[in-house]
C-alpha cells in the first residue's frame, strides 16, 4: 500500500503562455509542490470556494457538497493516487454511519470539493516523487503572489461554459 503525504491546497493560477489553469498544493511537511492542470471551469470552482464566494445557484461542486450532507455522509479526505500517462488520477473518500466509501474521481472535482468542506487532501509518496517540485523559499512568496492576482481578477465570464 502506498505511503499518503498530507498536502495543503495553494491556490490556483493560469500558466502561461499556453494559458491553461493549474491547482497547486504544497506538502504540509516538507518542500514539495504538486501541480496539477486542470479545466477552466473547475479552476473557477477552486478559486470561489478558496475565497468564500458563494454563487447565486450552486455550482456542480456545491450541489455535490449539498447532496453529501443531506444523505448523512461527509468529504473525509482526498487522495491523489497516481499519475499515469500524464494524467492524475485521485480518490474521494466518504464516511457515513455505514463506513467510508470510496469513488474515484478526477483530482480537480476532489480538490473543489475538498475546498467547500474543509477536507483533508493527500498524495502519494509515488506522485510526489514523479511529479512534485522544489520552489525555494524566496520563489515560493513570488508564486502565492502570482495566486492571489489570480484570484483577485477572477470571474465566470472569463472562462467559457462556466454557467449555466
């Protein structure tokens, strides 16, 4: 079985220049990141969840949240399991009176998920090791700065597809 590393959820940010968003979270014990790109819409839903922006409808991921509570149940933790081909592939983990269940789901819906019900995210020692960087102390503020303009000038209209 292999060994979970407890992460902390950065933010998000479009890379440039090819523009596409990323998710970024960083080991809670250590120096590595973990970037992970994902879809314009789920990059919005991340972002209004990290800055408490509560829409007038509920998106996907808060319906998700909704649905979960109202069946008794709760997020217990994400986990992000393998990177295979260059894709992520990740696990959320419910509990209920029943026990935990377990469904497989792509690291993005996790992490939005994980950002509205404070949910503890995890990644493989594996992932981390294939796929997690070193940003250097002085590096690390730059980006988190980059993150918060980012969030800053966010809305729906600039991502298409993300109403409804």
């Amino acid at each position: 079985m292999s060994e979970f590393v407890a992460m902390d959820l950065v933010g998000v940010r479009v890379q440039f220049p090819s523009n596409q968003p990323i998710v970024l979270l960083r080991e809670r014990e250590g120096v590595r990141y973990l970037p992970i790109w994902i879809g314009a819409v789920e990059a919005t839903a991340i972002a209004y969840a990290m800055e408490g922006v509560v829409p007038d409808r509920p998106m996907t991921h808060d319906l998700l949240r909704n649905v979960t509570q109202a069946l008794g149940a709760s997020v217990k933790q994400v986990l992000v399991t393998e990177l295979r081909d260059s894709v992520y592939f990740a696990d959320l983990v419910f509990a209920s009176d029943e026990g935990d269940v377990t469904i497989s789901s792509r690291p993005s819906d996790a992490i939005a998920l994980a950002a509205r019900t404070g949910a503890d995210v995890f990644a493989t020692e594996e992932v981390l090791e294939d796929a997690g960087i070193e940003i250097e102390e002085e590096d690390e503020e730059t980006e988190i700065e980059k993150f918060r303009e980012f969030l800053d000038d966010i809305s729906p209209d600039d991502f298409e597809g993300s109403g409804d």
